[in-house]
C-alpha cells in the first residue's frame, strides 16, 4: 500500500506594523468581516490534503487568534499557534520543529495573502512532491530598471523576471537542511525558497495568481474588498474563484497584443468521449463503478463500464493520447474482467506524466433501464476520489432515447463525455 504523504502549512503572521489603523497588526485587520489572518487560515483548513497547520504571531495575540479560530470552527487542524521568535526565519524553524514526525511536505504561506486559491495550494502541493521545492509566481507586469544615484541605469528582461508569492512548498528534509545551513552561516534570508537555493537546490515555478495579492496597506484592504465582492456564489453557496479570474491573469504580448505562450488558456483542453456496450444476460451491470440491481449486464473485454470507458476517451483525447483501445487493448489478456476504475487511474496517471489534471468532467449516460439517479451520488464518489479531485467538479446524468434505437430497445447502453483538463504549474 503506497503510504500516504501528509502535508502541513506553516503560517507566519507575527508582523508588528499597524499601518491599517487601530493599533493592532495588520494580520488581525478586518475584511468583509473576518480578520485577514482567520481568512488565510480557512483558506488551507478547506483543503482535505492539508493534515496540520501551525501559526506563528505575536505573543500577544495568541489568546486573540485562538478565540477568533475557535468561534469560526477553524481549530480542527490548527496544531499549535506559537510566539514569533527574533526573526521570521527563527519563526519559521521553530514551527518546523513542531511539525509531527510523519508530515512529508511543508507549505510556508504569508499570513496576510488570504486569497490564496484551493487550485494553488493543490498544485502547490504536487510540485512539491514531484521536484522537492515549489514556489508560486507570476510574471511581472511592469518594465523594471535599475537604478543608481537617482538615474535608471539598465532595463531588465521582463520575460525572465517573476513576482514571487506563497505558498512555497518543500520536502520537509529539504527545507530543514537549508535552515540548518542558514543558521551554521547566521545568515537570515527574506524567504524560504532563497535558503534553499542557497545549498543549491532549485525551486520549481508554480503558476501564481495575480490576487494573491499581500495585504499590508490600506490601499491593499480596499482591493481586497473589491476582490471580495467579485466573487460569485456556486449552488452550494461556498465562495469560488473570481469571475474572469483567468481572463486577468494571462500576460500579453505588447509587440502585436496577443497572448503568450505562457498565456493558461494554452494550457488548456477540452476531450469528449463516446461509447457503446450490449446488454448480455450472465453479466453484472457496472456503470461508474458502481454495480447496480439489473437482470443484465454489458458485454466486453473489461467490466464494460461504459460510463467510465466514455470518461477515459474523453481525458485521452484532451490530453492528445489516444484511446483506451491503445491503451488497453481487448486483445490483451491483462485487461480481461479488470475494474474501469483501475483503468481509469492508470488513464490520470498518463495525464499527470503529460503535466495535465482534470479540472472538471460531464458525463451522460443513455438507457432506457435502469435509471441511475438514485446511484448517482456514490457513483460522483468513486469518479472523483479515483481522479483526486472535488465532487462538485463530477457531474453524471442519465437520459434515454424514448424508446428510439438500440437503446430504446434495451439492447446495449451508451454513454458520452466532455473532460477539461489544464497543465499543471
């Protein structure tokens, strides 16, 4: 059994400066509400693959930020909330110390950067443990210069020229080495990506977000709160990402004002995938993974899933791999009464080795009988769970043909899909 790798976020909010008024530090400043500090937390207590959190203010406030945490529920994965030491860097070391003994990767996210993204923090988490240290960023906007004694003196090469953000992300071994080799040189650094190459290692980009922005002036509050009210409300009434978000994140190229290569929208595609199977007696009936009651089962090589089949096709195509005939052959023997779900972790595996992930699938199946609605829900489960991704971005439906056709006859089962997927980073 693969074991299971445990990630935890280190939070550092012990900054002393008041610049939003009020006298007290900017972390516990409000917005739309909710403190600055309590809104960044929630962000990463949401993430199923975060296990721990540990936050570091001032000594002060402990008492403060425990009771704000615990009225808003957001205690259940907060581990310890310790005093700030002399310098961020000792902050930060002494967190890590804290950290249970089976917590793999170690996220370090500013306190006051509360609009970081559960898609970030995810990818964030998986270029981690794929290159040992991850660090969001964003292409700089501006044209940037040098200067010295008051006249520009060089203009840099924007394209090369990144903002970096948090979350950075880090196989724990490595960033405690390279706060150990920090410490036997007293060198104290301005983030944790610059100690670790300081022993050099590198840091592997992850597309960052352009409101990701650091709060730490008024001027910051009141994007924030434009940010805030942004936002749009899914059917489930859990706040999303921002409308347009993508739209504003892709950079341009000025010389003839189209996107660059760099742009998201080219790091996305869409498949769609369609598939039949007869209806046989003998056969158990299984359709998103899932068996349901029915006198007859679809005939193939593997279980014949159809849904699943249709799924795959889908992610395949998008990701311009092929088909599952390519891939899984009903001439081969391995394959024979196997379960699609295997199937389809191998199919997202081949999609995570090309750098892409599913960011949502639609998929409909066509039969007279059985209804699948009430098989729905479990079926959304297991799709999910095998693709590592929420259930809300899984959406099954089923339909027939009104009595029309092979289906309408109750001779065979269809099913089509349409899989978005994006490449990672």
């Amino acid at each position: 059994m693969t074991k299971e790798v445990k990630t935890a976020v280190i939070i550092p909010a012990a900054g002393s400066g008041s610049r939003m008024g009020g006298g007290i530090p900017k972390q516990y400043g409000k917005l739309g509400g909710m403190s600055i500090l309590a809104r960044t937390v929630k962000a990463f207590a949401d993430q199923n693959e975060i296990h721990d959190i540990i936050i570091v203010t001032n000594g002060d406030f402990i008492g403060r930020c425990r009771k704000e945490l615990s009225a808003l529920r957001l205690l259940g994965k907060v581990r310890a909330i310790i005093p700030g030491g002399k310098e961020r860097q000792d902050s930060i070391y002494e967190a890590v110390r804290q950290l249970p003994d089976d917590v793999d990767i170690v996220l370090v996210h500013d306190g006051v950067r509360p609009f970081v993204t559960g898609e970030l923090i995810r990818r964030t988490i998986e270029i981690a443990k794929e290159q040992g240290a991850a660090v969001a960023a964003v292409p700089v906007k501006d044209t940037v210069k040098t200067v010295e004694n008051n006249y520009l003196t060089k203009t840099l090469d924007r394209k090369r020229l990144y903002s970096v953000q948090t979350p950075q992300g880090f196989r724990r071994e490595l960033l405690v080495r390279a706060y150990e080799e920090a410490f036997r040189n007293n060198y104290y650094g301005t983030d944790d990506a610059f100690l670790v190459e300081r022993i050099g290692e590198k840091s592997h980009i992850v597309r960052g977000d352009y409101y990701n922005i650091k709060i730490t002036t008024m001027e910051d509050i009141v994007f924030g709160e434009a940010i805030l009210g942004g936002r749009i409300e899914t059917g489930t009434g859990q706040p999303e990402e921002l409308l347009h978000r993508e739209q504003y994140n892709t950079p341009i190229d000025e010389e003839n004002g189209l996107m660059t290569n760099s742009s998201p929208v080219d790091d996305i595609r869409v498949g769609s995938g369609y598939d039949v199977h007869k209806l046989t007696e003998g056969r158990k009936l299984i359709l998103g993974g899932v068996e349901l009651p029915y006198e007859k089962g679809l005939l193939g090589h593997s279980d014949a899933d159809v849904l699943l089949h249709a799924i795959m096709d889908a992610m395949l195509g998008a990701a311009a791999l092929g088909d599952i005939g390519r891939h899984f052959p009903d001439n081969d023997e391995a394959y024979r009464g196997i379960s699609s779900l295997l199937l389809l972790k191998e199919v997202n595996n081949l999609l995570k080795e090309k750098g892409f992930y599913v960011v949502n699938l639609d998929a409909t199946v066509i039969a007279e009988r059985p209804k699948i609605a009430p098989y729905v829900s479990l079926m959304t489960d297991k799709i999910s769970n095998m693709l590592q991704i929420d259930g809300s971005r899984v959406n099954i439906k089923g339909t027939t043909t009104e009595g029309l056709g092979f289906c309408g006859r109750g001779e065979g089962i269809a099913s089509q899909a349409t899989v978005l997927i994006r490449r990672r980073g």
